[in-house]
C-alpha cells in the first residue's frame, strides 16, 4: 500500500453489481406492476400464429366431414410451416416492419390532420363563410380527391 488511494478490500466491480441489482429490481417492479412487458415482434407473430391456429383447431370439432377438417389443419400447419423459418432466419425483419408501419401511420395522421380539423370546425362568421380564403378550406365535393401532398 505504497498509493494512498489503493483499496486493498474494494470490489472492483462493486458498482456494476449494484447498477445490475438495481436494475433487475426495477425489472421485477415493473413486471409486477405492468405484467409482462411485450417480445419481439417475430415472437409476437409466433404467438398470434399459435393462438390461431388453436382457435381453428377448436373449430374443427364443428366442421362436417373428415375432409374438410384434415384441410383446415393442412392449412394451419403450411401456414406455421412457412412463417417459422423467417422469423428464425430473420426475427429484427418484424420489428423493422412495425417500426415503419407506425412511421407511414404518423404520416398519414400528419398529412390528414389539418384537412381533417378544416371540414369539421365549418366557418367561424358570416363573412368566412361567404368568402373563404383559402378553396381548400372547402373540402373535397363528391367527386373531388384528397390531395395529400399540400
């Protein structure tokens, strides 16, 4: 102990271990408060595939005829089949994906916000009303597009 600043007895890892207590604590908080937090999207796939696929099952007893019960569960298991090894081979593709629908989703609401708010508010006087001054305030007649883009 020739340093003053050694520590002979100190943990050197004492503040990750207790970063990671800490944080498996707020885990377990939250997971009791909120109840299991979502997966992955893949995951989430492979959960709503699975749910699916007992709810047909459990139809299948209401089917009539041996065939039409073997072709529902031929279904269910090419569907299965064919979505399995994309999400083993790819399971970031489903989030990418529900990442960029909630992107063209913001969008949209964006887009169609302000003309939304325009036709529902009607004109605010009597002199809005007879002379708008914008011919987009109008909204769409019956034969009219929406334009997206202004």
């Amino acid at each position: 102990m020739s340093d003053a600043t050694e520590r002979p007895d100190v943990d050197a890892d004492a503040w990750a271990k207790a970063c990671a207590e800490d944080l498996e604590a707020e885990k377990a908080r939250r997971r009791e408060q909120y109840g299991t937090p979502p997966g992955s999207a893949g995951e989430e796939l492979r959960k709503l595939l699975d749910a699916v696929a007992d709810k047909v099952t459990s139809f299948q007893s209401s089917l009539p005829g041996m065939a039409a019960q073997s072709a529902v569960q031929q279904l269910v298991n090419q569907a299965k089949s064919a979505v399995e090894p994309v999400i083993e081979r790819n399971p970031a593709i489903f989030d990418h994906l529900a990442a960029a629908g909630g992107e063209l989703l913001a969008a949209y609401r964006s887009a169609v916000e302000g003309h939304e708010r325009r036709w529902t508010q009607g004109p605010k006087d009597e002199k809005a009303a007879n002379e708008p001054s914008d011919p987009r305030d109008e909204g769409p007649g019956p034969s009219e597009q929406i334009d997206l883009d202004d």
